[in-house]
C-alpha cells in the first residue's frame, strides 16, 4: 500500500495545531500549578502567623488570669481574716451580755 503523502500533507496544520494546543495546556498547567504551590505556600505563613499570634494571646491571658486569681486569692484571705475577728469580737460582745443579763437578774 502506497503511503498518501497528499493526504499526509493536508493534516499537516491540523498536527501542528494539536501540538501547539497540546504544549499550551500543559505549561497553563504548569503555571497553575505553580502559583497554587506560591498560594499554599503564603497560605501557610498566614495560618502560622495567626497561631503564633494566638497561642502569644492565650500566655498573655494565662498570665492576666493567674494574676487575677491570684489578687482574689488575697482577698478572700484577707476578709477570712476580717470575718474571723469579728466572729471573735461578737463572741466576747455575746459573753459579755450574758454576764451582764446574769449580775443583773441576780439583783
């Protein structure tokens, strides 16, 4: 069988387009996929620039509740105190009035 090299001929553009189509999709591709690993790259940076910066807010908040409980703590401490001596106080003032009550019905 005789090879149409006419035939051949006249598909000649229509390879030559196929081909151009051909290599245009694969560098769109490859651009593509390029700036996808640049954004996921960025992307990245991003969200270890936000969890650095949240996890340097929770420490800071940490600390600011610490603080925080710590000064409550002292309160609480100190009005234990406070309400103990005045329990001693009322105490005495109790026995007192009763000493006070029992000489005045002996009278």
């Amino acid at each position: 069988m005789p090879i149409d090299w006419e035939g051949l001929s006249r598909l000649v553009p229509e390879l030559a387009l196929v081909i151009i189509f051909v290599w245009f999709t694969l560098e769109r591709d490859k651009r593509e996929s390029e700036n996808d690993k640049a954004g996921r790259v960025e992307q990245l940076k991003f969200l270890d620039v936000q969890r650095t910066d949240f996890l340097s807010a929770l420490r800071e908040d940490n600390v600011i509740y610490r603080e925080g409980m710590a000064r409550i703590a002292e309160e609480v401490k100190g009005n234990t105190n406070v309400t103990r001596e005045l329990l001693t106080l009322l105490s005495q003032h109790d026995q007192q009035a009763r000493e006070f009550i029992h000489r005045a019905e002996k009278k």
